[in-house]
C-alpha cells in the first residue's frame, strides 16, 4: 500500500494527450515538492519534473507538472510510442520523514 | 558527466548482512549541494525509499528499515555504502544509488543501473 496514490495503468492514443494522477496529504504533497519518474521494464528511473512542474535539461516540453492542493498532475502531449512506460511520483512526507513513491502508472499508447 | 554506479553481492542469505558501494564518478561526492540516497524496488513492485547521506555524514532513514540500517559516505574513494542488517526475502529487490541536488525538492537527478540482491538459502 502505497503512500501516494496512482492510477495503476491509463492508455491513450498515438498523438493524444494523458494526465496521470498522484493523490497524497496535507503531509507529503500538500506541502513539499512532487517530483515525477518515468521507467521502461529493466531500467533506472529517469527524473522528468522536479518541484512540482519544472523540467530537468534535456526532459522535452511535451511532459509537465502541476499540483494542487493535495493532488499532483503529470501530462503528457504529443503521445508517442516510445512514452510506454511506468511513471512514479514521489514527494517527502514530513509526518513519515521519509521520501515516499506512488505505486506506479503503466502507460499503454495505442 | 557523472555516473553513479552499484556494486555488491547478488545473493544474500536469510538472516545475513548485505552490503553495498555506489561508487561517483566524474565529480565528488564532497560537493554540500547534494544528497546520496539508496532506493529500492522489489521485482515488480513500486520504488521504496531507503534513505540518505550528505556531504558532512549526516543520515536521514526511511524509520522502517532505521534499526536495521547504516549508511555512511567515504570521501577519499568517492563513495557512499549502504549497510542492511538481518536480511530477508522481504528485501528481494533491485538496489538503484541515487543523487538528490538540494534545489530540486527531493527529486533524484541522477540513478546507478541497479544491482538486483535475491535473498535465499
């Protein structure tokens, strides 16, 4: 049982756009950064969004954060096939005093 | 361009101690801008944070695995180790070292490959 909360899998198509959600509390996501992850099967995580809705060099515009209140959202335009993935958010919790992850969302492109 | 990379024992037994090193490199792990933290996943399961270590030694433990846990950070090889006591399968998982850059509100920048550890007999 994970700490945040994640859809387990959404799918859209070729070109479309998905958002993923990623549910916490006042603890964790209320009140520090979200950062999101994306992972292909055998692989390290890769940073995409850190604090909140910012992009690391090279993380191309078509991925984007934002949060509110005690939700955060990643969304992706322009979907492409090679975006099949599984992509992790994650945030401190101030009441855990630890880094805690959502389960994961599987991305299935169409 | 820095690389951080894992090495350790891929098989553990029950009840024994696992150790690990991520060794840095292309850049120091003395820089006081940056964490050094451990991460697990179990085989396909979500990602568990272990916990971290700055610059200085100072440690912060995810408090389930805290009695159970040390990490301490070498400066003359570079490296950080990540010390896990009275192992079981429970702790079955990929091990991924990774840094967290004090401005990027927790998120990890950079990750190892990963070093899968089965605990068996």
């Amino acid at each position: 049982q994970s700490v945040l909360t994640q859809p387990p899998s959404v799918s859209a198509a070729p070109g479309q756009k998905v958002t993923i959600s990623c549910s916490g509390s006042s603890s964790n996501i209320g009140n520090n950064y979200v950062s999101w992850y994306q992972q292909f099967q055998g692989t390290a995580p890769k940073l995409l969004i850190h604090d909140n809705d910012k992009r690391p060099s090279g993380i191309p515009d078509r991925f984007s954060g934002s949060r509110s209140g005690t939700s955060a959202t990643l969304g992706i335009t322009g979907l492409q096939t090679g975006d099949e993935a599984d992509y992790y958010c994650g945030t401190w919790d101030s009441a855990l005093s630890s880094v805690v992850f959502g389960g994961g969302t599987k991305l299935t492109v169409l | 361009q820095l690389q951080l990379q894992e090495s350790g024992p891929g098989l553990v037994k029950p009840s024994e101690t696992l150790s690990l090193s991520c060794s840095v490199s292309g850049g120091s792990i003395s820089s006081p801008t940056y964490y050094w933290d451990w991460i697990r996943q179990p085989p396909g399961k979500g990602l568990q944070w272990i916990g971290r270590i700055d610059e200085t030694g100072t440690t912060y433990y995810n408090p389930s695995l805290e009695s159970r846990l040390t990490i301490s950070v070498h400066t003359s090889n570079n490296q950080f180790t990540l010390r896990l006591t009275s192992m079981t399968a429970a702790d079955t998982a990929v091990y991924y070292c990774a840094r967290s850059p004090d401005d990027y509100g927790d998120g990890f920048d950079l990750w190892g490959q990963g070093t899968l550890v089965t605990v068996s007999s």
